[in-house]
C-alpha cells in the first residue's frame, strides 16, 4: 500500500511539474524575445528542458515500482538510477548549449549584445519565485517517497532558478549599460546547470554500486536486534543498498539448547523487527548460529 501511496505521490508531484515548467516556459521565451533578452531565452530552453526530464522521472518512478518477476527476483529500483542518469546527461547537454549560446554572442559584440527590456527582468522575478517553490515542494515529496530520480528533479528545480537568479543580474547589468552581462549571464547559468548535473549522475551512480548503509543506520540495524532478549550476539551483519532500498543479512546466536521451532521464532521476530522499524528495508534474511559453553560461540 504505502508502494502504491508513494507512486501515486510521485506521479502527482510530476504532473504539476510538467504543468508548471510548460506555462513558465512560454512566459519565459515570450518575455525574452519581446524583451530581446538572450538570457531569458536561454532560461526558457532550460524549462523546457524540464518538461522533457520530467517524463523521464514518470518512466523511471514506475518501472522502479514494478513488482518483482522472474528474471528481476530483487526488483526494479535501479531502474530509477537509470533514470536519473538519464536525467543528468539532458541536463549537462542543456547546460552546454546555452553555454555555447552565451560564448557566442559575448564574441560576435556588436548588435548580438541587445540591451534587454523591463519585461525580461518580471520574468525572471517570476521564474526566481516559482522555481524555488518548486524544488521545495518536489523535495519534500522526494524525502517522504524515498525517490531518487525524483530528488533529481528537485535539484532541476533549484538549478533553474539559480538561472534565473543569472537572468536576473544579467539583464539588470545590461540594463544599467553593461550589454555584455545578458549573455553572460547565459554562461553563468551553463556552469550551474553543468554542476547540478554532475552531482546527480554522481548520486545515482553511488546508489548503483552496492554500497553499505551508513555507520548510524548500521548501529540503528544492531541495536534492534539485539533488543530481542533471546538474540546473546550477532555474528554478522552485512547491508546494501539497491537503488532506495537496503537489504539486510544477518547472522544472530541463540542459545544451542532451544529447538529448531523455537529458533525459527526468534528469527522471524528479528526479520519482522527490523523490516518494521527501517522502512527502506525491502528485505532481511537472518541466520541463528547455535551458543557455544557460556552463551559463547562454538
């Protein structure tokens, strides 16, 4: 249920993405070639952008949440990682081409440096102010679901309104007399586009690796197994983690006089402890290794 209340939640969050991204798209471009301003430009390209990446986090979100099959026993949720890959190269060619825009325009001089008008800088008002409503929004509904490819999304959020941000301080300098700083601007924007894509392939490539959870998760992991009063140790407690979700193995010591019934029970208590308390944990297997003399180790 709470797969299917977290999919739902994704899908909603994305659909007003894309709602907003479309509406602030045409503002953008429409101010920036009314106003003859490149950066506005560039900064609705980047929305744009939005649009497209965001039918890549939908298609992500739902093929990570399909059940498990035959040939995918553990799942799907690196498909979601897939996405966000997917996510962070759009997002690095985007940057480079309004990169590339920017260099061009600050080469060429002359008439390509337009002195932008007023309409430009209330659209880059508007764009800083929803933008940023944005990536909170679609943050908070990527920590509550878990969502990587989701969080990336959010951080397209936030890069875009840092570009507008740049718009922003560009179409003013230019404004103010200084024609060089619009396409300027467009520069400064590529580098922070080219940043955030960077740290979101890194992210998803690191969710890729199997690496093991944290060492406060871990401690969190020992702790509640070791509640269990009939659990005397842990032999071994290995974790990683795949895509969002973490698998847990676990080899605990009970007490070498119990019955292979009464053994079972207390795994099946730890399995259940532990699945309830760590949410992102899709699944734990737990092995009961027999006391030795003294509630030691054979």
């Amino acid at each position: 249920m709470e797969q299917c209340t977290n999919e739902q939640m994704a899908m909603r969050v994305s659909l007003i993405t894309i709602v907003q991204n479309i509406v602030l798209s045409i503002l953008k471009l429409a101010a920036g070639l009314l106003a003859h301003s490149g950066a506005m430009v560039s900064d609705a390209v980047h929305s744009a952008s939005d649009v497209m990446t965001t039918f890549v986090v939908i298609a992500g979100v739902k093929l990570a949440n399909k059940a498990s099959d035959k040939d995918h026993p553990y799942g799907h949720e690196r498909l979601e990682c897939v996405a966000a890959i997917v996510l962070s190269v759009i997002l690095g060619l985007t940057g480079l081409g309004i990169g590339s825009s920017g260099i061009g325009k600050i080469r060429a001089g002359g008439s390509a440096l337009a002195v932008p008008g007023g309409l430009a800088l209330a659209a880059a008002i508007v764009s800083i102010a929803v933008k940023e409503t944005m990536y909170w929004y679609t943050r908070a509904a990527a920590k509550k679901t878990g969502s990587g490819a989701l969080m990336a999304d959010a951080w397209h959020h936030r890069s875009d309104a840092l570009s507008s941000v740049g718009s922003f301080v560009g179409i003013l300098g230019a404004r103010m007399g200084m024609p060089i700083l619009d396409p300027a601007a467009s520069v400064v924007i590529c580098v922070f586009i080219i940043k955030a894509a960077v740290d979101i392939f890194r992210d998803a490539v690191s969710k890729m690796t199997d690496r093991s959870c944290d060492d406060a998760t871990i401690q969190a992991l020992r702790d509640t197994v070791l509640s269990d009063k009939q659990v005397l140790n842990i032999d071994r407690l290995n974790t990683r983690i795949f895509g969002d979700k973490y698998y847990v193995e676990l080899e605990i010591v009970a007490d070498a006089d119990l019955s292979l019934s009464q053994a079972h029970d207390i795994a099946e208590r730890v399995h259940d402890a532990v699945e309830r308390k760590f949410t992102k944990v899709k699944h734990c297997m737990v092995h009961v290794n027999p006391a030795g003399p003294a509630g030691t180790d054979p």
